[in-house]
C-alpha cells in the first residue's frame, strides 16, 4: 500500500517549496526538496555555511568547519551547547563552492533506532543554482531511506519539519 506515495509531489509551505518522494530509479526512496529564494547565490551560500547563516535562520546554535571532511554541528536547544546529547553533526563529504555541498549526518540517539543500522547510506546532496534574475534555486536531495513504512512515515515529519525550515531560509534571505 505504501508503494502509491512514492511518486506523491507535494507543493508547500505557500508554493514557494515543492517537496517529492522518488523511488522510480533507485531501490531507495529519495526525498527531493525545492525552492527558489530572491538572493544572490553568494548569500545563500553563506546561510549555509557559515555559523552566523545557520544561526540566523535554521538553528539557535551552530559550529562549522567548512572544508572536505570537516563538519555543520547544531543544537535546536537553545539552552543547550554545541557538543552536549541534542547537537546534531553533519559531516560535510565535499563541496564546490556556491554550487554544491554533500553532507552526511551522524546519526545519534536523538534519531529513530530503525535509522541506526542504515545511518552510512543517508546522505544530503544540495545544489545551488545561480538564475539570471539574481535569484537562486535550491534542490536538495535526501538518498539513503528505505522503502518501508517506517521511512515513508518518518517522510510525514521530515517533509514539514524541512518546508518550515527552508521557509525561515526565504524569509532571512528575502528580508535582508
């Protein structure tokens, strides 16, 4: 029964972020998200890869070492502090600048258990695309879920979780 979402597109938050369940060439789901953002690239660029970008639109809290191998480590918490149990660290897997980043997450005890036997497959692949406009089109790629029902319900919570967040990326970019 679960096999009839994987081609679902899902226009959100406004219409100004298009969220899609592909399985069509991979025996995995890939969770596609969109959006275009009336910036610069170099702006956007730096929201995500600078402490200050990350702080002001995604997370409290945010530490960064950008270069291959280094990591995005941030806490939603903000009483907490970077390094204690709810940081979240992103291993950055390469990048070219204002065009790509990889990233991988560690996946700790603050995800579900069902992830933790699959966390090397997981993988964020997003590109940055520079419009003639001046804007800047995002596509972000979540590889590595299963095709199961455990992931298509934990695609419920991260599709919202994800538009909201990427809804606060418009509104810093937009309004600045």
């Amino acid at each position: 029964m679960y096999f009839l979402l994987l081609s679902l597109s899902i226009f959100g938050q406004q219409g100004r972020i298009v969220s899609e369940i592909d399985s069509s060439g991979s025996p995995e789901l890939v969770l596609i998200q969109e959006l275009t953002v009336k910036a610069p690239v170099d702006s956007v660029w730096k929201a995500y890869t600078n402490k200050e970008g990350w702080e002001s639109w995604a997370v409290p809290l945010a530490e960064i070492d950008l270069k291959v191998g280094g990591y995005i480590k941030t806490n939603y918490n903000e009483q907490g502090v970077i390094g204690d149990s709810t940081t979240i660290v992103t291993h950055i897997v390469n990048y070219v600048p204002e065009r790509l980043i990889t990233l991988q997450a560690e996946i700790s005890g603050n995800f579900p258990e069902f992830m933790r036997d699959d966390a090397r497959d997981f993988y964020n692949v997003v590109y940055f695309d520079e419009l003639e406009n001046g804007h800047t089109n995002i596509k972000s790629f979540g590889i590595g879920y299963k095709k199961n029902p455990k992931y298509l319900s934990l695609m419920n919570y991260f599709i919202p979780a994800n538009e909201k967040t990427l809804m606060n990326l418009i509104y810093y970019l937009e309004d600045q």
